[in-house]
C-alpha cells in the first residue's frame, strides 16, 4: 500500500479539538513540569490499552475502569512518582485527582484516565497535585507549544522529546490528523501495552473500532521494542478521537479504515523507536528481523531473545562482530530451529549460514555494526512467518543511570 | 534429614579411582592451560546433561551420542573456543580428538566425552589440540593438585578455580566421595543442564539411577542460577563413577540413595554458587527465595524474573531498597499475583504487605542490602509450593568484559 501519511509538525495538539498543559507542582526534585493535562474539546471517542503485569499502578485501576465506562475524554498525568503498590492509599490519591480535576472542567470524575510515571513504592503526595490542578486547567491551551510542554512533564530520565504527528488522506479528499507523545528509557519492555502514551486524532471514529485498531497497532510497534526486558506497572497507552475534522466518519472495513490504521500503526511506530532510540545509556538503535518463521510468535520469540540477552547487547555496544553470541540466543528461545537451514546478516553481510560462519569477513561485519543504527536479519529458513523487534545496545551508562537512580 | 556429607579438600581427583592432567596447548592467546582430560580406572558408570539450547556445539552432539552408548569413562575439555556454529567442519574436529584420545589410552572414541568453552562461531584449531593430547596423557595423575590443574583448564573468563568435594556417609559404616569442579562467569542460564561441570564420584551406582539423581540435583542447584540469562551452547554436566569406594552398591529406595543423592545435590549447589558468586563483574551474591507459590514453576517464574531483570540487578549493585523493581518483576512473571497477599523481605525485613509499603525504613533496607550476601524472600500466599534461585548483581564491570570480550 502506498503510504497514505506525511509526517507534520507538533504532537498531542496537531489534531483539532484538543488543547494542553503542563505546570510544575514539585513531585520531581528537578525543577521540571511534572504534572500534565490533556483535554479534548468533544466527548468524542477514547480507547486504551494497559500493563499486563499483575502489580498494578492504582492509576491503571482507575484508567481502566473509566475506560470501561466509556467516556474519558481527558487525562491527568503525572511524573517522578507511579502511584504503584501503594495499596488503598494510592488509589484515594487517584480518586481525590479524578475528583478535583473534574469540578474544575465540569466533567465527571471517570472523564479522565490518569496516569502517573516514576518511582515505584512512594505515596504519591497528592496535595501537590491538587494545588497544581487549578494552575493547569489555567494554562489549557490548543498551540503546539502547549503539546509540547505536555510531552515534557511526562518525561523522567528521558534524553530527548518524544512527540509526532501525521496527516492522514482517507480518500474523497477528507484528511485527518494524527498526533502523539510518549515516554520511556528504562524499564521498557511492553506486553499488552506500553509506557505512557498519549494519541490524538480529529477522526471521528467509533470506540470498539479504534479500541480494536489501537490494540492491533501497539501490538505490532510498543510491544515489540524492549530496552531492559523489565515490563512497567504503569504502562498506559491512550487515544482520544475528537471528530473535529472535517472528514466523514470511519466506518469498518472501508478504504478509509484501512488508511487511518496504517498511519495510526505509524504513529505508534514513530514514537516507540523514538523510547528506543534514548534507552537508557544506550548509543544504538538494533533492529531485529527474524524472517521465514514458523510462526510470527516464534519470530518475535527469536528477535526478543537477542533483544534482551545481556551478551548481545554488549556486543552491539562495541560494535563487536561475535554473532554468535545472537544465534545463540535464537537458539535458546526457539522451540524449532534448524541450523542447516539458518542464516544471520548483519546489516546484509551473511555472518552465519548452514551451521557455520557465512561469507562475510570480520571486518565487514565489524563496519556493518559501527554505526548509530544496526540491522540484524535472522533467517529461519522453516516458514512465512516474520517479525521486527527494536533494542539497542547495554552500556556502561545504563547501569550508572539504574544502580544510582532511586528517587 | 540429619547432613550426612562432610566437605573435604580436593575436586575431580577426591574420590577413588580418577586420574587427570592439563596442559597448553595453544588455543588461547593467554599463557595458561587450556586442554584437560579427566580419566577413571574403571568403566564404572556415567551419566550427564546437556543444553537445551537449540544451536548445540559440536562437542555437544557428539557427547550426547556417546552417552547413549553408555561407556564413557573419560573426557577432554578444551577452553577458548567452543567449537560451536563450526558445521561439518566443527563435527570431525571432535572426531578427530576422540580418535587420538582413544588410542592414546587403549580406549574407544566413544569412551569420551568431550567439551569446549569459549568463543562461538570460530574453527576449532584441531591440530593444537591433537598436539597437546600426548602430553596431557603423560601427565595423567592422581593427585588433588592434579584434579586442580584440570579444574584451571576449564577456566575462560572465571576469576576464581571453582572445585569442591564430600564424603558421604551412606550407613553402616560405609562411606564414598564426591568431586567436582565448574567453570563460568557470563552466558550463565542453564536450561536442562548447566556450564560445564565435571563430577567424580567412586561410588558403585548404576547408570540409570545416576542419571536420574543427576538431572534431579542439576534442576535444583545449576538450573536455578541465573548470571545474564543467556543460555550456552556448550553446556555439559558429566558424573563420573568408578565404583572403587570400599562400599556397597547405591541401589534405588534405600537410606543409602537418599545420602549419595542429598551429597551430590549439595555438591552441585557449592559449585553453582561458585560460579553465582564470580560472574562477571559481580559484587554480591544474592539468593532469592519464592514461597507460599501456587505451584514450583510458578515459584522458579518469579525469582527468575528478579534474577535476569537489569533493573533489578542494578538495585543490587548499587545496594539501593527500590524494591518496587523487585515486585513488579515478579507482577509481569507471574499468572497469579494477589497484592493483598503478597510480602516482601529484604533480608528478614518486610519492604512490601498487602500493596503497599511495609514497615521496615529505608534504612532498614539498606542496611539489609549492603553486605556481600542479599536474601529476597516473596511470599505469594497464595499456596505451598516453593523455589529458589541464585543470581548476582550487575555492574558496568560486566559491560566492560562483555563489551571487550571477543577471542
């Protein structure tokens, strides 16, 4: 399919409909914006998506339920605290949030999915979100500017902005826009959902369809990336819909559907390399194919398991052509594969075929690997299944950041 | 039960009836041993375990068709190179040295075992090894320092000699020794057997018994540590018996097997927590211990999350109480997980009750995480099955060895 998106400026704010803030209420130590608010000007539609871990956060407990209820059209979002295992008192402090948050905009209490990102066991101390609530509803405003502050006060030891938008052509001449941020450098390892992320559209578009299409695209871009292999009790992906374009509405199985869906899956995908691309100390970006699979699952099981190996991401941080080290792990997380038929390129030079080193010369592989971006490909010769995972690499940087980061 | 082992000096060479040697031969670049070879007198019995993983060494797969076969009673191990991912040309290496050692010895090729560690994906340089095995032979010995030279050979990246041994009372008088040495510090998630571990034993036992007593002891002490979570390719675990002991066969049922079968676990145990303790660029020993799991999978599940969580082990290192990094790994580990009665301890002080904070202070839990040894103990409550498993922390001590590390 020809792509149907062209990537515009701005992110949670570049679709119509919604506006921003972000203010300072000194939950982080750092003198940053650690409390963020989104609102659409519509009910509009809402899907989400959760942490499958089994610990968690008390703002997922309330996010899910309100996305159960079917009307969210807002979130309140905080950094430098995750509200997890905090037990009753957590989930009063998302409660008294939800409540406060929703007398200043006179909504309902389960309008809003809230999130929070951040050190895991601390009370959140909610009295500073409370008191920063007024300042932010003041400050609401619909610029790129305000989506950008927004995508700042979510960040914890994120390095870099992570935000984007696309302009989606449906067809017939409606357009609509597409915007997003995200969070993440450590403890990145999605299943079901992801880190925090914020989508925004002007689509209009009804709530089991994208709930159906939001699933589907995290599925293939979220989960498939992992910086340490260490899935969040805080994982929250949510898309709001204002309908505000000046496009009909989309309808399943249409041309439209389809088209919205590849840039929704772009989007996603645009911001889960960006988490990737800033993990944690890391200087590269690894991509993993795993082609002529079983099946997908076990492409994505291969791909992972080099993905997350300690050894392999040691090596991609030197550039150190010991592919073994990656065939190795494929072949501890495949129930099935034949070393007969198994070829590794690294970066199209064939490092590994018919059980035994490939073509390629040490220093090829060695200039394949030098640079900020890695292609490993991992053909398992026994299918037509496929799946890309993204990684990068394990430095020295990561375990400074993780062994001295604590509040 | 009542100890009935006592631990006494030496390794492989402990029991009754083994001779072994190491020499240079050359195939790593440092001026160290390199080749062993570790003989019984006697036919005896054998038994072993090897890797799971589906990309196996060539030294694996011939080594698993000699067990079959039921007579092996010696085995040559090489260190720095694994003579894995080397295809035909890796397969008649290993035939190459079984045939030399058999006729140096009067015996069959397939009286041999034969291992490797080290690099994978390179040619085994044969000719060294073939030159090396005549003067490995003439230096065949009996003695306890004898069983430490072979304990050396094994040795790649491992910062300490890694060799015990027991005397087992079995009853009535009779008594027999157990021996053993390991090697590993990094590629450490044995999967169905371990690194590679040579055990003695002048018990007299039969095949099938040891064989079952092996994979027992090997699934509750070398399949329960965790360094980097990355599986070998290499990995073997051979028992050796030569029945020269002045005491009665070990026959299945009686209070004799339960002895020889509690010392030989208990032999694994030391020397899993050899390796435990010298990965690569640990600092601490940390032990992690399950209980009150609906079932011992679940158990393993859950400590082994926190053992190959990067996040977790960076905690450790730096001897920081973020337990929720702790909780959460388990939270994505398991299929049932109640936070209302689930606890957490860190060294007999409770960090985590009922989802939320406990009431030991931060303090406390420092202090609990600060020395050379770290208990975790989760209490699920949620039934009576338990598991432990051993790890270690990570440091940017790793990421430099495995970052540098290539021949």
């Amino acid at each position: 399919m020809k792509t149907c998106w062209d990537v515009v400026a701005g992110g949670v704010t570049a679709p119509r409909g919604f506006r921003a803030a972000a203010v300072r209420c000194g939950i982080r130590q750092v003198e940053v914006d650690d409390l963020g608010l989104l609102v659409s000007e519509t009910q509009g539609t809402a899907a989400a998506v959760f942490t499958a871990n089994r610990v968690a956060a008390a703002p997922v407990r309330w996010s899910r339920a309100s996305i159960a209820r079917g009307k969210v059209r807002a979130a309140v979002v905080n950094s430098g605290n995750a509200n997890a295992c905090t037990g009753a008192r957590g989930l009063r402090a998302v409660e008294a949030t939800a409540a406060k948050a929703a007398e200043l905009l006179g909504l309902k209490p389960h309008s809003f999915l809230i999130a929070s990102t951040g050190i895991i066991g601390r009370y959140l101390p909610v009295e500073k979100l409370l008191e920063g609530l007024p300042r932010a509803v003041q400050a609401l405003d619909g610029s790129l500017e305000a989506g950008e502050r927004f995508a700042h006060a979510i960040m914890t030891t994120d390095t870099e902005l992570k935000e984007a938008a696309l302009r989606c052509e449906l067809g017939g001449g409606a357009a609509v826009t597409l915007g997003g941020c995200t969070k993440g450098a450590g403890m990145i390892a999605p299943g079901m959902a992801t880190t925090l992320t914020f989508l925004t559209t002007d689509a209009a578009i009804g709530r089991p369809l994208l709930q159906r299409m939001l699933r589907r695209a995290i599925e293939r871009t979220y989960n498939r990336i992992s910086i340490d292999e260490h899935m969040s009790t805080n994982d929250t992906a949510l898309c709001l819909a204002s309908g505000l374009a000046d496009a009909p509405l989309v309808r399943e199985g249409t041309r439209a559907a389809g088209r919205f869906e590849a840039a929704l899956t772009e989007l996603c995908r645009i911001l889960a390399l960006k988490i990737v691309a800033d993990g944690e100390g890391a200087t590269r970006l690894v991509t993993i194919e795993v082609v002529r699979a079983p099946s997908e699952r076990a492409a994505v099981a291969a791909a992972r398991a080099i993905a997350d190996s300690p050894l392999c991401k040691c090596a991609l941080h030197s550039g150190d052509p010991n592919w073994g080290r990656f065939v190795s792990a494929a072949g501890y997380a495949c129930s099935r594969l034949d070393e007969a038929k198994s070829r590794l390129f690294i970066g199209g030079k064939l490092a590994y075929a018919a059980g035994a080193p490939g073509k390629a010369t040490e220093a090829e592989l060695a200039a394949a690997m030098a640079g900020r971006e890695v292609t490993l490909r991992l053909d398992l010769g026994l299918g037509k299944a496929a799946a890309t995972v993204w990684t990068c690499d394990l430095s020295k940087e990561y375990v400074a950041i993780n062994a001295d980061y604590h509040t």
